[in-house]
C-alpha cells in the first residue's frame, strides 16, 4: 500500500539551465545531487552550451534537486533554469550523464 502510495506521488520534471553551465563540472554536479537525493533520470550538455536534465522521484526530492540546480557548482554562472513538469516514467534505475 505505501509503495502504491510512493509510487502516485511521484513526479518527473525537465529542466534546461542556461549561462556558464558546461565546461564547470555541472552535469557531474547535477548527477551527484540528483543521486544523494535518491533521484533516477539523466543529465546531458546540449550542442548551444546548455545544460538539460530529466529527474524523477517524490515532490519533495524534486524540489530539493531544483534548489540545488539553481545553486550549481561554484565555477558556474546561471543565467536562467526552465523546469516544466513531465509524466512520470517509473522505468529508469539510476540518475545518468548522457551525450548529446
């Protein structure tokens, strides 16, 4: 019952983290914060200097991820984070880093 519960609760959220984002250690970053908050999805530079992520788990896994994305590493400079919610996969393992 409480993994059925667990389960419904879940949400799944794209963002996209514009500025001095690649080149800083912000996927390896994103993966780390993503994993210590139990977080499965994936994380990926995009050929425009952007960083792009996927992240699923409970509302409040998410939103702990979404404030640490908006601090990011410390060689970093965010410009802007677009997050939309997503549906929720319930397939994925682990949290990733992708190539393009």
């Amino acid at each position: 019952m409480l993994l059925k519960r667990l389960m419904n609760e879940r949400k799944r959220i794209w963002l996209k983290v514009t500025g001095r984002v690649q080149g800083v250690g912000f996927r390896y970053f994103t993966r780390r914060e993503a994993e210590r908050l139990g977080l499965v999805g994936w994380v990926r530079n995009m050929p425009n200097g952007d960083v792009e992520a996927e992240a699923e788990g409970i509302p409040e896994q998410i939103d702990a991820f979404v404030a640490s994305i908006r601090r990011g590493p410390s060689a970093s400079r965010i410009a802007e984070i677009m997050v939309n919610d997503l549906p929720v996969l319930n397939g994925e393992a682990l949290f990733e880093i992708r190539m393009f």
